[in-house]
C-alpha cells in the first residue's frame, strides 16, 4: 500500500472504514456530513501512506484524524444542526415493555440526544470513543493526544452535564440489569 | 464513611470501567446500608447504560456508502506528487513579475512630491464644504463634520493669486470721526 497499489489500499478502506464512520456519524449525526469525512480521512491517508507505520493497527490514527475533521466541520457548522430526525426512532424497537415505558424511554432519548449535541466537541468525542468504541481510557486519550487525566476530566464533565439534563427520576428508566440492586452488592 | 466520598470514589470507578477489587470493600459495605448512595450509584450506572444506547442508536442502520470507495480513488488518483523544497520555491517564481510591478508602484507614490497625503486630504474636505456651504446646503453636512470643517485656508501670499485677494493689513482702517457722545 505504501508504494501506491490501489488494490492494497481498497483493502485497507474495506477493513477500517465502518469504525471511521461510526465514529464521524456520532460526533455529527449527518450522513452526509460523515460520509464526507470518511472520504476526507482516506484521502488524508492515502497522501501520507509512505509514513503509516505496518507494525501497529493504524486505527487509532484513523480515528485521531476523523475526530480532528469532525471539530472543524462542527465548528464551522455550529448552531445549525438539524433537529432529531428518524435515527433515534431505531432505538426503542426491541424494546417490548409498556407503552408508557417506551414512550418514557424515547423521551429519555431525545433528551440524550440533544445533551451530546450540545456538548464541546472534545467532550463528544470523548464519548464516542469511550462509550461506542469501547476504547480503553488510554486508547482515548492517545486518539484525543491528551493525557489520560484530560480523558478522564472531559468523560466526568459531559456525564455531568447529562446528569443535569435527565431528572432523576426518569434516567432509571435503563435497560434491563443497568440499575444497582442490593443483591448485586452481595 | 461519608456519602459524598463513596459518591466521588466509587461512582468513578464505575464510570471508568474499572474492576471492584479490594479497595472498594468499603465502599460496597457503605452501599449495603445506605439506600440514598445505592440509589445514586444505580441511577448512574442507568444513564451510562442509556448513554451507551443514546451513541448506537446514532450510528444504527448507517453504513457508508458504496460509492465512497470510488470517490476516495478518485480523489486519490488526482492528488498532486508531493513536491521538493526545490520545486515549491520554484511554484513561487510565477509571482516575481507581479511582485516587481508592485514594489515599483509602491515606490513611486511613496517618493511622490505632489502633495503630502494629509494636505490632499484637507483640501479635499475644505473643497465639500465650500461647496455645500456656498449653495445653502451647509445643514445636509453631519454634524460631526460641521464641527470639524476645516478653518479657511490663509491666503496665498505669492503667485497670481495674491493679487486677487485684499490684503487687509494693507487696507488703512477708516480714520475715527468723534460724535456728540464722545
């Protein structure tokens, strides 16, 4: 791939362009928009292919430079993003409980939603990395080029932040086995 | 132990993933009695979970494109060879012409001795003013710049000009006629 094969380098696109995506989606929540930014981000790649190290999984510079893509677009598109759309409609299909509790639980959602659009885009990614990708606390970091410590302040402060927009009565409204019981303290 | 320590304490490692090993024996037995924390702790480990669902319902049933590949390619096939230093000092010449007519223009008007900017600029305003002041018009000026028009120009004192204008120091004042009052 380094010496400019194409085929070489569609193989790479077909392994890592789902968790580019993923995360360009997340942090934007416009298809179009993400999909932009995975091209941006393979091109990015592919200008730079000569210095991409074989020895490690090139993922996480991946997502390093798909983050850094996705502050510059917010950035520039700040305040006009588009109300919630169909996507959070996916999320309570499997749920089978009461009506009520899936309504509650939609609501729970929108707010969610909202709440991570409106946080810093270095707390959004944050999330995204740690919550969906199930990066471990310093893989974050090292995507985010910050410390460990930076990692860990910007998840407390966006949890925080979220903790202030979903009352407490209703953030127990969680997938089964999502709340403490005291028999789980045995 | 106090609750907001077993709040602070605990509710991190939760959030951060980390294993309740022996360091959280206390903690744990502070749960076992204390219904507040218990539910403080529950209730946090919903909104993560809800968090966690909040960020896949984002992604869920979107996959990129199957044209993306070939705009990348495409992309990629028209990207310019990255250059030397050499050959990006060289992308710089094409703006030498310009740059020499520039200096050259810049150079005139600095070593221009026509008039000096602050001249032309109070003849200027002193000209708008005459102009509207002489057809009636003086109230359309803004009153910021009724205030600051300029004083009348001095008379010229040589040239053709100084013959039109009086001189009035040279005009002998009218002698004084004393009256009754006097």
């Amino acid at each position: 791939m380094q010496s400019g094969d194409l085929d070489a380098f569609e193989e790479f696109f077909n392994t890592y362009q789902r968790p580019v995506h993923a995360t360009a989606l997340a942090i934007t929540r416009d298809p179009f928009l993400a999909e932009e930014i995975l091209q941006d981000c393979f091109v990015t790649a592919y200008r730079v292919r000569h210095r991409l190290r074989l020895d490690v999984s090139p993922l996480p510079w991946l997502q390093r430079v798909t983050t850094n893509l996705c502050y510059s677009r917010l950035a520039r598109r700040r305040g006009h993003l588009e109300p919630l759309t169909g996507l959070i409609s996916n999320l309570v299909a499997d749920l089978s409980a009461r009506p009520e509790q899936v309504a509650e639980s939609r609501e729970i959602m929108e707010v969610l939603q909202r709440g991570i659009d409106a946080l810093p885009p270095k707390q959004q990614a944050a999330i995204v990395l740690y919550y969906l990708h199930d990066y471990s606390l310093a893989e974050a970091a090292e995507i985010a080029s910050c410390r460990v410590g930076t990692m860990k302040s910007r998840l407390h402060y966006a949890l925080k932040a979220l903790r202030s927009l979903v009352p407490a009565e209703r953030r127990s409204t969680a997938p089964r086995g999502a709340t403490l019981a005291a028999d789980e303290l045995q | 132990m106090s609750c907001s320590r077993v709040s602070r304490e605990l509710l991190e490692r939760f959030r951060f993933g980390e294993t309740l090993d022996g360091r959280s024996d206390r903690h744990l037995e502070h749960l076992q009695v204390c219904h507040a924390c218990r539910e403080v702790v529950g209730l946090d480990l919903a909104l993560v979970a809800n968090l966690r669902r909040a960020l896949r319902a984002r992604v869920a049933g979107n996959e990129p494109s199957p044209g993306s590949w070939e705009v990348v390619r495409r992309r990629a096939l028209g990207e310019s060879p990255r250059l030397t230093w050499p050959q990006q000092l060289m992308r710089w010449t094409r703006f030498v012409p310009a740059g020499a007519v520039l200096t050259v223009m810049v150079f005139a008007v600095a070593t221009s001795r026509e008039a000096s900017p602050p001249q032309l600029a109070y003849d200027r305003n002193w000209t708008a003013f005459q102009r509207l002041a002489d057809t009636g018009d003086a109230w359309q000026m803004p009153w910021w710049l009724r205030e600051r028009a300029p004083s009348p120009p001095p008379p010229p004192t040589h040239g053709i000009l100084a013959l039109a204008v009086p001189d009035v120091e040279a005009v002998p004042a009218p002698a004084r006629v004393s009256g009754p009052l006097e």
